[in-house]
C-alpha cells in the first residue's frame, strides 16, 4: 500500500541530509558566521530510516547537506544504500546534491559504489561572480572539474541547481543556457525562497519564471518537455534540441498540489515541508528501541500531518523553524 498523506498525495521521494556542515557561504543561504547547528547521526542509523521507508514505497532517495561530500564514509554509504535494491520488489533511484567542490575525486567512486546521479548547486558561470555569492575566492574551477568528472563517470543527466537573486547573478541566465548547451548538463534554475539565515528574503528579489522564460528566449527559443506532475521543475529544451534548461518556481507557480516528498534532517527529524515549522523526531524513536514495524507506523502518523501547501508572500506566512542549510536540499 502507498505511503499517502490526507490530501491523497503519494510519498515517494526521500531526501536524506547527512550533515548540516558546509564548505561554502553563499549568500542566499547562509550568514557566514553560523557553522553546524544539530548533530550528525552513524550511516547505519540513516540507512535503517531508508530501508524502511523503501518498505513504505520511497522509490528515490537523495543524499543532501549542508555538503554531504565532507563526510567520511560517503560512498561506503552510498555502496550500503544501492542494496536496498536487492531486497526490494520496486527499483530505488539513488542520488546526491552536492556543491560540486570536492566532487571531482569523488565522482568515479561513487557511481561505482551504486549512485545514480548528481546534482551540483552553481549559481553562477563567471567566476568572479561565483566567488561572490559563494565567499569562496577559489572555488569555480573546483565545481567545473567535478562537474566534468560526473559527467564522465556516467553521473548522469548530471543537473546544475542555480538560485537565481536580483542584484546578484539574474545577468547568468543567458550564459548558463550557453554552459548547458557547451558542457552537455541540465541546468535547473530555482526561484530564491525565504529560507536564508540572514532572514531577509523579499518578493522583489525573486527573479521568477516568466522573467527567466522571457530573458532564456532573447539568446533562442524555448519548447517546453512534458513533466510528471510530481516534478518540481518545468522542463524546456532549446528550439534545435541542443540543451535543456528547469525552473523551479515554488513562490510564483507553486506544485504544492503534486509534492511526493519528505525529508529527514542530520540529526533525524522528519520533515513534511521545507516550510514546516515543526519536526518530527524519528531518531528519538529508534533511541527509545522502536521496531521497524512501529518506526514505519510512526512516519505514516507523520505523513498524515504533512502540509497542504506553503505560505510564500502571503500575510499569514510563518518562517520555516530552520534555514535551508540545516533542513536538507
């Protein structure tokens, strides 16, 4: 039986994170003074959260952070995560999102020990600009290299995540479209949303998806690509087939009616939204001894709670009770 929440919507995606540390400062994330704020748990505990969620019918689960390659061991969880497959009646689809700095001696590794594939977070093709938003003076031609060792190793459709901020990197549209055609890679734009640290998100500074559209279809037309519903992005491919670009555009045409996700943070609470203002402490339960049998009725009680829909940009809006670094992309 599917895992379903009260509004009839199937829960199939997990999204893992596995450390709310991170090498980098972006500035539409992070203050830049705020390091790990909750623990991280051993492998085998987030492994035994996997495996049953795939019993509840996960079919995709993607490993996140904070910068989930800074923690040792990576791909020996990975390697553990790709034998759920083997005891499991449906496929599992095992993926990572990574800033890209240390992917590049990583990549092979990990498509060997079972990922499927992987996605960087890049919001900016010039390097200068890079350096910017990232506060990380040498950083771009460690994010171009892993991109191309992923793409290499077969980590692919290998996805580029850029959030795009007015006043910081709306001028990157037209080069990503560029970098997407030149490098082979799917690059997703993400329309920025109020879960910074600094606190300071304003509607004014989302550049949306129309404003993308229109600017992508100065350099050449655009043709949208049929999506699932429970895709987050809406896909287009250039007018000559060569190049593929998405854009996510949760605050000005939300797909809060077809979400199939939950996501469990570092140090093991579930969460039902990225804009939840509660968690739910799974860990708690497997410290208190709990069976497989009792932490899956657990999360069906916690699914059947999972929000109808976020607030953006409207009056009642609360934020969320953590930052996007300590959430889990």
């Amino acid at each position: 039986m599917p895992l379903l929440d009260k509004f009839g919507r199937a829960i199939s995606d997990l999204r893992i994170s596995v450390t709310d540390r991170c090498n980098y400062k972006c500035v539409y994330c992070r203050t830049g003074n705020e390091g790990a704020l909750y623990g991280e748990l051993a492998f085998a505990d987030y492994l035994r959260m996997a495996r049953v969620l795939v019993g509840l019918g996960v079919t995709k689960v993607r490993l996140t952070g904070g910068e989930p390659l800074l923690r040792n061991g990576i791909v020996d969880f990975v390697r553990e995560l790709a034998k759920l497959n083997t005891n499991s009646d449906h496929a599992i689809e095992i993926a990572l999102t990574t800033n890209g700095h240390l992917l590049a001696d990583l990549a092979r590794p990990l498509k060997e020990a079972g990922l499927g594939r992987v996605t960087v977070s890049m919001d900016a093709v010039d390097p200068d600009r890079f350096a910017r938003i990232t506060r990380v003076p040498s950083g771009f031609d460690n994010v171009l290299a892993g991109i191309r060792a992923a793409r290499d190793a077969g980590l692919g459709p290998v996805k580029l995540n850029c959030v795009l901020m007015r006043g910081f990197n709306e001028d990157q549209i037209i080069p990503f479209g560029l970098f997407a055609r030149e490098e082979g890679v799917i690059v997703r734009f993400i329309e920025f949303m109020p879960l910074e640290e600094d606190r300071v998100w304003s509607r004014s500074t989302v550049v949306t998806l129309d404003e993308i559209l229109a600017r992508m279809s100065e350099y050449r037309p655009l043709v949208e690509i049929p999506h699932a519903r429970s895709e987050t992005a809406r896909r287009y491919r250039f007018d000559d087939g060569i190049g593929e670009i998405g854009i996510i555009a949760p605050v000005s045409h939300p797909f809060c009616g077809h979400c199939s996700r939950i996501r469990i943070t570092s140090d093991g609470k579930i969460r039902t939204c990225l804009f939840s203002v509660w968690d739910h402490d799974l860990h708690a339960q497997m410290r208190r001894g709990a069976s497989d049998e009792e932490l899956a009725e657990f999360i069906r009680g916690v699914v059947m709670k999972k929000e109808e829909r976020h607030h953006i940009g409207e009056p009642d809006f609360v934020p969320a009770s953590r930052t996007m670094v300590h959430i889990g992309g």
